[in-house]
C-alpha cells in the first residue's frame, strides 16, 4: 500500500470481530493518553471520529465526502497488511 486509503474501506476490510481491537490500536497509536483498552466501545468510537477530524485538522488525512481518506502511516502497523 503506498497511497491513501478510505477509511470506510479500511474497517470493511478488518473481520467485524477485530474491528474494536482495531479501533483501539488507531486510538493507542494517536492518543495514548486515553488508554483505549480501558475505554467502554462506545467510548472508543466516538474518540476514533474525534481523532480523524484531528488528523485532517493536522494535514494528516483527508476529508472525502462523508468519508476519511488517510496514508498508511496513520493505520495501525498490525492492519496496514490488510489493505
């Protein structure tokens, strides 16, 4: 993978089952500071949308229509094979 990614793509291509473990990766990976493995789902969630609006805010990502688009530096290493 050596461009961008949409991130509506990137979470179809994650199992369903993995999704919160690779949401809490994202969040590990921005904002350690909220100790995502200790946060209820619905926490998490939410604070991946905030980080995505941040990361475009930072000229990291992208906003494309209702979508993100963000460069493989920002995914997770783990899940960046997946796309």
């Amino acid at each position: 993978m050596d461009g961008p990614v949409r991130w509506s793509e990137l979470e179809a291509r994650v199992d369903l089952g993995e999704l919160p473990a690779f949401h809490r990766a994202f969040l590990n990976l921005h904002r350690p500071e909220l100790s995502a493995d200790t946060l209820p789902l619905r926490r998490v969630q939410q604070y991946v949308s905030q980080t995505l609006y941040a990361l475009v805010k930072a000229g990291r990502a992208r906003r494309v229509d209702e979508d993100f688009e963000v460069p493989p530096e920002v995914i997770p290493e783990p899940y960046r094979g997946q796309i």
